[in-house]
C-alpha cells in the first residue's frame, strides 16, 4: 500500500518476549510447531495476543459453521481486508486441514464466484458484513438465512470478524512476511498499489 506505516517494534521470541507474552508463545510453538510470524509482533501487547488466541480459539470450537466454512468465513475477511498473510495462511490450512475443495479456495483468492450457493452465499454476506461495518441490508441478511444459516451464525461472523481485525491490522502495521510453512499458497493482493 502507498506510504502504509511499518511498526518499528521487533519481532518477539520466547526468550525476548515479557513473561505473559513468552507462555503464548510457548502455547504457540507447541500447537504449530512453530511460532508463526504473526504472534512475535503481536507478543509486544500480551493482552492481544491472549485475546486473539481465544477468540480464534472460540469460533474455532463452539460455532455451528463446519470447517470448511469456517475457512470460507477467515479467508473472505482476510481478502475483503486485503491481508496477504492471513490469505496465505489460510489457504494452506483450508488446504490440509480444512479439506476445503480447492475450487472454493481459488475461487475466493481469485475473486471469482464460488460453484456451492451456500458456501457463495456465507462468503458473500462475510464480505457485507465487514464493508457495512456490521450494518448489512435487510435483503443481504435475507439472502444469507435463505440458504439455511442462522441469526446466530451472523453472531458467529462477528466473532470472526473480531479475531481477523485482530491479525489483519497487526499484519498490516508489521507488514509481516508469509512463514516459510505457508509460501506454496501465497497470495498479492491485486487492489493493492505499491
């Protein structure tokens, strides 16, 4: 982005990071098996790190969305966000872990329509949801519960809207580089200007 401001603060390791910071690291290093670029930047504020974590932690275990869309939900933020780093890491997990089909995967990286309606839509109204700021049109919510989600499912978009905020901006103002575990599904945001 054009004159996007870079945080000067280092990145954190176990060793550098405050002690609150150091156990989600820890945590961290071992539900991965390593320490992603995204939480040593935002171990410089425990309480965000701590926050994240739970939050993704939440959405994760207690929403009513599948897996797979739990993926299509975090990469239509990441990409409505345009958070390179977000967008790649999630592909690879919607890849090996999720089982998101490869298709749906492309489809939303590339901008393209999505075949599956209800994967469409729940994308869709993702999207609507992070450009309205929350205020989405009575039609868009229509459109979204037509296809069988819930009022409580458009609770659960909150939620994952939350938890992307929180990395989407921090990978913004740290201008975090893609972990070598992620570099085969990469993604350049095209709407970007350099």
């Amino acid at each position: 982005m054009l004159s996007a401001y870079k945080l000067s603060l280092p990145a954190l390791t176990i060793e550098t990071a405050s002690p609150s910071a150091a156990a989600l690291l820890k945590g961290a290093q071992a539900n991965f098996g390593f320490i992603p670029n995204m939480f040593t930047h935002m171990a410089h504020a425990p309480g965000l790190l701590s926050t994240y974590f739970h939050g993704y932690e939440q959405f994760r275990a207690n929403s009513d969305f599948t897996a797979v869309e739990q993926e299509v939900v975090f990469l239509a933020i990441s990409i409505e966000n345009g958070c390179e780093y977000c967008v790649s890491a999630h592909s690879l997990v919607a890849d090996a872990m999720s089982k998101v089909p490869t298709e749906v995967t492309n489809a939303l990286r590339d901008g393209k329509p999505v075949a599956d309606a209800k994967l469409a839509a729940l994308a869709n109204f993702t999207r609507t949801m992070v450009v309205t700021r929350g205020l989405p049109a009575r039609a868009a919510v229509a459109q979204f519960l037509a296809v069988g989600y819930t009022e409580k499912h458009v609770l659960e978009v909150i939620l994952a809207i939350a938890v992307k905020t929180i990395s989407n901006y921090t990978n913004h103002l740290a201008h975090t580089p893609v972990d070598a575990a992620f570099a085969s599904r990469v993604w350049k945001d095209s709407r970007a200007t350099k």
